[in-house]
C-alpha cells in the first residue's frame, strides 16, 4: 500500500511489464521505491529542473540521477557536446584525445589528482582505488566506515559491526566470507576508534576509503578532528588515504569536498557529474601511486568502455560550464534557504528533525536527535519519510526515493521553485506530523 493519492496508471503498467524482465523491474535497487513503499514512477522524458512521468505528471526533481544533473536534465551544451561526438563514433577501443582533455580538467580540477583512470562507474573507480592502495603498500586490510556506499565491490558489502571494531561479514549472499575478511568497519566521526585501529593494526592497513562529506545514510558532515586524524594516522601508517567523491566530485566545489574542505587525500575517486549524465567513473592521485596501474605499472585493472568518447565529451561539456559559471554560490543559497525554510515549518508543526545540508546536498532526517553518524541517522523515522516522500510527490517534488539519501539541487532550480517546494512542504508536513 501506498501513500500516494495520484493516479498513475501507465508507471504502474510499465512496472508490470519491467518486473516480468529485470529483477524488481529496475536496474538499480535504490530506483524501486522499496524504502518509501508503493511503485516507482517511470520517466518519459527530463528537461532543466523537471522530469516528467509517462502520466503526464511534472516534477521538481531533488534527485538529478543520484547526483549528476548539476547543471539540470538536458542541457544544450552538454546535449550539443555528445550529439556532436556521435557524428564521430560511439566508440573506437582505441585511445582518442577526449580522455585527455578531461583528465587535464579533472586534474586541473582536483587537488590530489596528478594522474586519472578513467572507468564507467563509480563502483569501478572505488575498487579500482583499494586495489591500487593494496598493490602500492603490499598490504590486504583496508577501512571503510558504516554508512558510507561506495558501489558494490564484494569488500565493501559487509555489515556494519557493533560500536566496537569488527572484521566485516558479508551483507549480501553471493560475497564469500574471504571478500570481506580484510574490511574494518568504523564509524564515521569517531576519532577514538579510528585512533584504536590505527594503534593496533596500522602498518597491516592498506587503505582508508571514506566519503569526505557523507551522502549514502543521509548527508552527514565529518568534523574537522575527524579528517585531520584520518590524515595523520594514514600518513603516519604509510596507509593511503582515499576520498570517495563519486557524489561529491564537483558537485560541493568545482574541486569537490577536498576543495571546499582543504584536504588532501592520496586517492580519490569520482563519478556522476564527471560524465554529465553518461557512464563515467575515475580515480587518481599521486602520480607515484597511479604509475603503478597497468600498463604503466603491474596492477591490472581494464574496461571496454573506459574513456568512451561520448561520455568524455559529455563530462568536457559539463565541466566546461562548471569551470565558466560555477554555479555553487547560488547553488548554496538555494540550499540555505530551502533549509531554512523546511526547519522553520517542521518547528511551526512540531515535527522532530534534524537537517544536516553542504551546498546543494541535503537531508531532512525524521528525527530529533542530532545526525552525526550511522547510528544517529538510522534514529530516523523511516516510515514517516515515505509518507513524507508520496506527499510531496502528489504536489511535484520529486525527493530521493529514501531517508538514507543525499537530496541535490541543480544548477537548473529556480528561487521560484525553492518557494514552490517550501509551500509543498508545508502541506505535507502537516498531514504526516
Ligand atoms: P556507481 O557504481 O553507482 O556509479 O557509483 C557507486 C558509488 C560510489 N561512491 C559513492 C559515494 C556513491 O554515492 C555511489 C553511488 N551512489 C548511489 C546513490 N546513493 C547510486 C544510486 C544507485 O545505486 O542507483
């Protein structure tokens, strides 16, 4: 059963059709609304700031693909930049300088990047990087903190432990035991533990991989202690540390978290926005690290479709436009005064919540405790988000279809739209208070 009041007879048969072909009739299990209850809507078509459904139904989209709409669905020169490149071929299995021309950028781009792999996924660009950092130190074990994704690579689908350390166990069938052995799971946050680990098993840890601002259990800021220790312990160590940036990647900074933050990582991997809404992924960092991936090097790690030059161009041209007219001081008063705004109703209505936001990213968390981790997050009233999430679906705004998402601005919103948003919220936050 669903909260939803609005019809949509032609998602419903679509998804009918899709579950009799695709597992759950969808491609990626964050898509079928399992978290929110009821079916998930199906697209016809994307422009600017909207998607619109197979019914007719425009919406306020909050989830840009999970991440890489920035500029919004559609844009010309993103549309014109891959248009044009198919004129050329869709793909050679050959190098060709559109791959250069974007790893100049995203290395002109990021701060800890002197040399980038290009791949099709994020999942390729995180694993790829824990590979390299265990072929760089010669060391299996590697860190990875609860409530943090970074795609699903067998070592990083493990449970998360009690509080204290724990060897991760698998979380999903098909991932033997040996896939996760060497995964340590914390907690994002916690500078004692991470001290602890660090103190017991530092020199047999390879890596640490961590989103820099976390958007995978909801979004949740790391304290400044917190990152300062991830980096002396692993420099310390001799252990690599890795930003996953795949969702924060030029969408927090035209440098990512890293830029805004001030770090340095010596990996770090990215994704979504870097393809402009093709499938690209990338890692890089130190080029005494990267020149160790095959064939410079002996680490292996390949892709049919890696550097494709569809997706290059289309990356070019976003990050093209991010680069001419950063979009993230507005992108931030958008996001200001959206959670202004939210926070001021849900205290109006008497709604428990905490709202955590970096930028365009955001999170309203059904819960009135504070959400600094995974434990906190998880805190949240789930139930509640879906009526929430159905509630303003009815009134067009289209919200990341789960508690334990980031939502995302595009360049392509309008204060008029933020407005629009803040009035569906007022209704709907009334009916499920
Ligand atoms: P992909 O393999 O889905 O391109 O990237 C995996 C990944 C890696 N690292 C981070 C920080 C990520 O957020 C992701 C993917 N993000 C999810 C949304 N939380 C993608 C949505 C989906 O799985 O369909």
């Amino acid at each position: 059963m669903t909260a939803t009041t609005v019809h949509r007879p032609k998602s419903l048969a679509a998804f009918a059709r899709a579950k009799a072909l695709i597992p759950g009739g969808v491609n990626s299990p964050a898509r079928a609304f399992g978290a929110v209850g009821g079916s998930p809507i199906f697209i016809d078509r994307a422009e600017g700031a909207y998607l619109h459904d197979l019914d007719g139904n425009a919406y306020l989209d909050f989830i840009g693909s999970w991440g890489p709409m920035i500029l919004g669905h559609a844009h010309p020169k993103v549309r014109a930049a891959a248009a044009a490149a198919m004129l050329r071929g869709t793909s050679y299995g050959a190098p060709c300088e559109l791959e250069s021309e974007l790893a100049e950028m995203v290395i002109g781009a990021v701060p800890s990047i002197e040399m980038v792999r290009f791949t099709s996924s994020g999942t390729e660009a995180a694993m790829s990087a824990v590979r390299v950092a265990r072929g760089a130190t010669g060391r299996d074990k590697f860190v990875k903190f609860a409530g943090c994704y970074h795609g699903h690579f067998d070592a990083f689908l493990v449970a998360t432990g009690s509080a204290a350390l724990t060897l991760g166990v698998p979380n999903s069938p098909g991932v033997p035991a040996g896939g996760t052995r060497d995964t340590l799971i914390l907690q994002f946050n916690d500078v004692q533990q991470l001290r602890d680990v660090f103190a017991a098993q530092g020199d047999e840890i390879a890596g640490v991989m961590v989103e820099p601002v976390a958007g995978n259990m909801g979004l949740i800021v790391p304290t400044a202690e917190f990152r300062a220790e991830l980096r002396r312990l692993t420099r310390h160590h001799g252990a690599l540390l890795i930003y996953d940036e795949v969702m924060t990647g030029f969408r927090l900074a035209y440098g990512g978290a890293q830029e805004l933050l001030g770090d340095e990582p010596d990996m770090t991997a990215l994704g979504k926005i870097i393809g402009g809404g093709y499938p690209v992924g990338a890692y890089g960092g130190r080029a005494d690290v990267m020149r160790k991936v095959m064939p410079a090097g002996p680490i292996f790690q390949a892709g049919t479709l890696s550097g494709n030059p569809v997706a290059m161009a289309a990356g070019v041209a976003t990050l093209t436009e991010l680069k001419a007219a950063p979009p993230y001081a507005r992108l931030d008063a958008m996001g200001a005064k959206l959670a202004a705004g939210l926070g001021e109703i849900a205290a109006a209505l008497n709604v428990p919540h905490a709202i955590n936001r970096v930028g365009s990213m955001w999170t309203f968390f059904f819960t009135p405790t504070p959400v600094t981790d995974f434990a906190t997050a998880t805190t949240a009233d789930a139930a509640k988000f879906g009526r929430f999430f159905w509630a303003m679906m009815d009134r067009g705004v289209y919200l990341p279809c789960s508690q334990f998402e980031a939502a995302f601005i595009s360049g392509a919103t309008t204060d008029a739209d933020i407005d629009a948003t803040l009035r569906a919220a007022r209704e709907s936050l009334a009916l499920v208070a």
